[in-house]
C-alpha cells in the first residue's frame, strides 16, 4: 500500500494545493467543507464500501449551534477591596456557547476536580453556589487518572455540580505562546456545541497575564502553578476576597454539519456484527481576519488520506469482522462530529466496536539539527507517537509492537500516553470520545511543530515516506484485530 504523492500539476504558488484554498481551509460550517465531504464519499463508494449512515448515506449530518461573541460588548471586572480593573476581549477568551451577565465572588477550586471514586474533592469544604469559580482547566493531581473522570466530575461539569455561575480558567501552558496571537482571539470569538448537548454555564479562559491578576491576593502566579501542576502536587481551594464581572453578548444560530461514514461487511457470519473502526478528521481551521487560510496539510490532511488508502486496502482483501471508516467534522471545534457518533447517535453499535484506530498528524518530520525549540516535540522520520494501547489494552499494545517489529519498524515514543501530561494530547483528538466508552484505541500522532495551526502547514512539507510507513502500520494492525478469532482483552 502506497500514499500517493502530488502529481506535478498539483501545486502552485509557494508550493501549496490548490485544492486546500478553494475549500478555504476545510472549515467544518464553510460551504468548501461539503466539497471535501462529498469527495471523500465518492472515494469510499468507489473502494466498494457501503454507506453506514441513515438509509445507507455517507453521510452522518448533525446540528450545531454556533454563538458568535460580540467582542465590542465583552467586558469583565475585578475587584477586590477599593480598586477595581476593567478588562476587554482579548484579556480573556471566549470558552463557551453560551452568553454571560454574572457580577458574584470569586473562588479558586484548584484542579476544579470533584471525584468520589478517586477520593478527590477540590470542592470540599467550599461553598460555591451562586459564585464564580476560577480553577486550573489542566493537570490532575497525583492519584487522579483523569482518563477515568466524567464530565460531571471535572471542570464546568463539576462547577455546574456545585452551583457556581461561571468558571474562569487559567491558561494552559500549551495556550500561553497561541494565546499572543491574533489568529487565537479570532477563533475565540466563535465557538459551536452540538444542539443536541446540554448547555453550560459560561466559561472564558484568562490570558497570563489577567490570571496573575486574579492570583496576585493569594501570593501565586499561572507559571508557578504550572509548575506545581506538573508534579502533580495539591492546589487547595481557597477563598480569594475578589469578585469578577462577567458580561458575553452572543449571536447564535443553528447549522449542521457531517461526519463521512461507510461500511465494509467482515466476511466471517459470526463475527461480522463486530467491527474495527478507524477514523481522522477531515475539518481544520477558518481563514483568519486577515484572509489568510489555514491549508491542514498535516492536521489532518496527512491523518485522511493514510485513511482513504487503509480503506482501499481493506477493500481489496476484506477481513473477518466489518470495518467502519469514519472521518470526522468538527474535531477542531471540540471533538464534536466523534462526540455525536459516540454519545448520542452511533451509527453502528459501540458496543461492538472491537477498536478504534484513530491517525492524526501522521505526516512532519523534525530535521536533523533543527534546534528550534517550538519544535522540540515533533517526531524524527523514523519515530512516531503511539497513545492509548497499553492504558485500553495490554492485548492491543502487544499486537501493534509485534506488527511493527514485523513489517514497518518504526520507532514508538510513548512520552505523550500519558493523561496526566501537561500538553494533555491523549484527550485532544476524536479516539478520547471512544475511547472513554471503554473502547480500546491507538492514536498515531507525529507532535506538534511551529507550523501547528499556522497557515503554513503545506503539503510541500510533507514527508510522504513517513507517512506511507505509518499507513501501512495502521492497516497491518488494524487487519490482525479484525481477523482475531477472540475479542480483544480490555484493561
């Protein structure tokens, strides 16, 4: 199995694809991206697969609701004693589909962790009702897996839990260099959920420093706690004497969306009613103010066609339990296409999804003597980042060495598979909205570089051979799993 190169006719300009501009970046509500779905469907269709959709369609549509922020109306104060400081968009972040009109005290809940199964409550002893709660919005503390957190314990689903009114974040130390960008207040101003999701209080995330502001009274700054965060050390509640207004004024309307979803039948009768599904996200980014668009040569475009082409070999020597292709909207967005797939309208059984492979970013290389630091994370030519496996199934995990030891030979690193991970990527991309259903996944995934979200994430960057690799891996394991003659062992 091969990934195909760009013909020499396929490029143009600073050696971008054409193709990528006029569908505007593949923004998962802009008309470009029905253009990309419908492409990807006459692809499935063509390999053989089946529609998996309603009354056989490729497509898995959904509604959204997009709130849009006036920022000229956006406005937040803080309080403590007699001085008083105002703060305009920008010094903080929309977060939330929601509108916002709070003026309460404000409370710092740490991690904003309220666990009783892992005998963590950051709420104990604080009373929250009717308050504003500022909380981390990253990390966990030691003896906290936060893999095995619901969304009712953690964050806004546990701040909602205990009656607060609005929650502020700190900023994550993966947010603090975007945050100084315009492109990030630009897709701030918009944020989507799916209609069919229940609403949250509001929520807005604080630049660095609006958040040393609010931490100055109790004596700590955002990069000390980063720090403690990281050692997984306690952040106890404290009250903070302060209170915050909050105003958001939002536009909002319905629009709906797609997943692209087809069906390849197993050929085994008593074990094609399992499936391995294996999925990346077609969506990236919105053109920015400046009109400048975001290409995703990478993110995803290199996870979609290592797909489409596991899809076609799939096709060509079916295995004994069916297979599902899924290529997601709205991962950008929030994981929202896997999230409606997951938890509200499977389009086939999750209980009898055996696996989900899931390929995101499989296609930059870090250059020999690149001492870049924004850099630093991104995978050689020979390595690639493995995620999940042995944290969902030791099985799995032995299966997907023994398959590279194998054929490919590539080398894993496994810094990322760790939930408790600063850059918390085991939760950033569609296998988590699986994987937390207790579906066992691998997330193949080369690291973030200076051209992570940036328009300059082209396809002339791309390392093709790199990418065929981890292809021909995908393919290689996820076929041994759907010829098992056992289901695979969970942890």
């Amino acid at each position: 199995m091969t990934v195909r190169r760009p013909g020499p006719g396929s490029v143009r300009g600073r050696h971008t694809c054409p193709d990528c501009e006029e569908l505007g970046g593949r923004y998962t509500l802009s008309p470009g991206f029905a253009i990309a779905a419908r492409y990807l469907a006459t692809r499935l269709q063509s390999y053989g697969y089946a529609g998996a959709g309603k009354d056989g369609s490729y497509f898995q549509s959904f509604d959204l609701i997009n709130a849009r922020v006036l920022p000229d109306t956006a406005a937040m104060t803080l309080s403590g004693g007699a001085e008083t400081k105002t703060y305009k968009y920008g010094d903080f972040f929309n977060s939330a589909s929601v509108a916002a009109d709070v003026n309460a005290s404000v409370v710092f809940a740490g991690y904003g962790i309220s666990s009783k199964k892992q005998d963590h409550d950051d709420y104990a002893g604080l009373d929250v009702k009717g308050k504003i709660v500022l909380i981390m919005g990253s990390g966990t503390p030691t003896g906290v897996d936060p893999s095995l957190l619901g969304d009712e314990e953690e964050t806004v689903g546990a701040a909602m839990a205990h009656g607060a009114v609005a929650v502020l974040y700190l900023p994550r130390q993966y947010d603090l260099g975007a945050m100084k960008r315009d492109s990030y207040r630009d897709r701030s101003l918009e944020t989507v959920r799916l209609a069919v999701a229940t609403s949250k209080i509001p929520a807005v995330r604080l630049k660095e420093d609006t958040a040393n502001d609010f931490l100055r009274s109790l004596g700590l700054k955002v990069k000390d706690l980063h720090a403690t965060a990281k050692e997984g050390k306690p952040i106890g509640p404290k009250a903070t004497g302060l209170k915050a207004s909050l105003k958001l004024a939002v536009e909002t309307k319905i629009e709906s969306s797609q997943n692209v979803v087809g069906w390849l039948p197993g050929t085994d009768k008593s074990l094609r009613e399992e499936y391995v599904s294996i999925s990346a996200h077609y969506d990236h980014l919105r053109a920015n103010s400046k009109g400048e668009y975001y290409p995703g040569a990478d993110d995803d475009g290199s996870g979609t066609v290592a797909v489409l082409n596991i899809a076609r070999s799939m096709a060509m020597d079916p295995p004994k339990r069916s297979v599902l292709i899924l290529f997601h909207a709205g991962e950008e967005l929030g994981l929202l296409g896997s999230e409606y797939n997951a938890d509200f309208a499977p389009v086939r059984p999750l209980e009898k999804m055996v696996a989900n492979f899931n390929i995101d970013m499989v296609g930059r290389s870090k250059h020999a003597g690149d001492l870049n630091p924004r850099n630093s994370q991104m995978t050689s030519a020979d390595t690639i980042y493995v995620i999940g496996a042995d944290r969902t199934s030791k099985e799995l995990h032995k299966l997907n060495e023994q398959t590279n030891q194998d054929f490919e030979k590539i080398r894993f690193d496994y810094l990322l598979n760790n939930p408790s991970h600063p850059d918390q990527i085991f939760f950033r991309s569609d296998h988590w909205n699986y994987g937390k259903h207790g579906v066992p996944f691998i997330f193949y995934f080369d690291g973030v570089g200076e051209d992570y979200h940036q328009p300059s994430d082209t396809e002339d960057k791309i390392d093709y051979d790199k990418l065929t690799r981890v292809a021909r891996l995908v393919f290689q394991v996820s076929w041994r799993v759907a010829n098992l003659d056992h289901r695979l062992s969970v942890n």
